[in-house]
C-alpha cells in the first residue's frame, strides 16, 4: 500500500505525492444522504480506504479512494529524500 511521500501515477498519466497514510473514508451517494435525512443515517454509505495526494504541476489536492482509482507507485518516500 502506500504511504506519506510516496510517488505516484494515475491511469491518466499524471504524477502526484501522498500527503496522507491510509485512513478509512465513509463514501455516500445521494441516496445514502437521503436515507440520513429520513433518520437512517446509520445504514447509509459504505466505508473504504482511501489517501491524500497533491498534484504538484497544480497544486491541486484530491482524496484517492482505494478500489476506485488506478494508480501504480512509482517511488516510496525513502527513495525521494
């Protein structure tokens, strides 16, 4: 898995830098907030693992959700320091 200051590539082919360890994300859907409006918020949504990154052609930061994007790690953060 991956780890703060690692080095990565999107699917896309664009690079970014992991500003976070792994931590566990609740993901929702409009439907989920729905049902947490209805008093059911505790069926709604469905946790995953997800990190940080910044793009550092932009600056822009962006959450990676395990199992939802493509990435492969190019560097650890050891190997860029």
């Amino acid at each position: 898995m991956v780890e703060k200051g690692d080095l990565i590539e999107l699917k896309n082919g664009s690079k970014a830098i992991v500003t976070s360890g792994v931590y566990t994300h609740r993901k929702m859907e409009a439907y989920d907030y729905e049902m947490e409006s209805h008093g059911m918020g505790d069926l709604a949504g469905i946790y995953c693992s997800a990190f940080n990154v910044v793009f550092p052609e932009t600056g822009n930061a962006q959450r990676i959700i395990c199992g939802d994007t493509i990435f492969k790690k190019i560097s650890n953060a050891e190997e860029l320091s």
